[in-house]
C-alpha cells in the first residue's frame, strides 16, 4: 500500500513539474518575441567617429532588418552608409541581444577594402537607440582602427509650404 501511494505521488510531482516546465517555455517564448520586436535596430543613424588615419570623422548609417534570413534570437541586417567626403560602403551584420558583428566592404575603393567591427546597442529613453562601434579595416600598411558613436535619427514631418498642408514622413516598418 505505502509503495503504491509513494509510487502516486512521484508520478503526481513529475507531471506537476513538467506541466509547469511547459508553462514556463510557453512565457518564455512570449517574453522573447516581445524582446525581439523591442529590438529592431532599423532605421538611420549619425555618427560621429574617429580613427587612427582620418582622425575625427562624421557619417551616417542605415541598418535594415532581413526578415527572410532572420530566426530564433539572430538578427541579420543590410548595412549601407556614407562618410562626409562621399566615401559610401556596405555590407551585413549579425545582431543577438545588444551586439551585432558587422562586415562592411568601402564601395568606391580600388583595392576591395573589407572591414569588419563589433557594436553595443543601448536604448536611449524616448529617443531610440544608440550604439558605439570598434572596428578594423586592414590594409597593406598595417590596417586602420577605430571607433563610431551613433544615434538614431527619427523620421520627420516634411516641412509644408505657406499654402500646402504637411506631408508625413514615410511610415517604418513594423518588427511584429
């Protein structure tokens, strides 16, 4: 008789833990897309920088979620952006959590300059994210180094003409 109410009551404990096991991956999950689409680090940024052969430096950047290639907790991203002097480049990055690896390419250079950097995201309350850059770009003298602070740059409202009314900037993509 003690075996089999011991026996019982395992078998009672186990399937409380498992059911509540699956309760918890089921809040878990919900937690994580909530966090994802917190997340998205879409939209154009200003840069302000500095590296050890251009010295001080300002550009501006657009990161674009991947949707397609995007899943579970890693988030790919197009890269593209432009320095003051015109320089453009491109490229990928791989966002999980508040790093993201990027791989840039300088588009109008002869020699297929790729670089590559690690940037901390943080979110600046009521005025979206920001981030801060390290980053190499080697070369055959020794390669160049440095570092990037940029902030997210939110859409404005097109400035109307005396007799027109305002046109609203385009609308972001949602991340849900």
């Amino acid at each position: 008789m003690f075996k089999k109410s011991l026996f019982i009551t395992l078998l009672f404990v186990n399937f409380l833990s498992y059911a509540n096991a699956a309760g918890t991956e089921k809040n878990d999950d919900k937690k994580s897309e909530k966090n994802s689409a917190d997340k998205n680090y879409s939209g154009m940024y200003a840069c302000k920088g500095n590296n050890n052969k251009v010295g001080d430096y300002t550009f501006t950047v657009t990161l674009k979620l991947n949707r397609r290639v995007s899943h579970d907790d890693i988030y790919v991203y197009d890269v593209m952006g432009e320095t003051e002097n015109a320089t453009s480049y491109f490229g990928s990055a791989l966002a999980i959590e508040n790093k993201m690896a990027l791989n840039l390419k300088v588009s109008d250079n002869k020699e297929s300059i790729s670089g590559a950097g690690l940037a901390t995201f943080k979110q600046i309350p009521d005025k979206g994210w920001m981030f801060s850059t390290k980053y190499y770009e080697p070369d055959k003298n020794g390669g160049v180094s440095g570092g990037d602070e940029c902030t997210w740059q939110s859409p404005t409202t097109a400035k109307k003409a005396p007799d027109e009314p305002a046109q609203p900037a385009p609308k972001e993509v949602s991340s849900k």
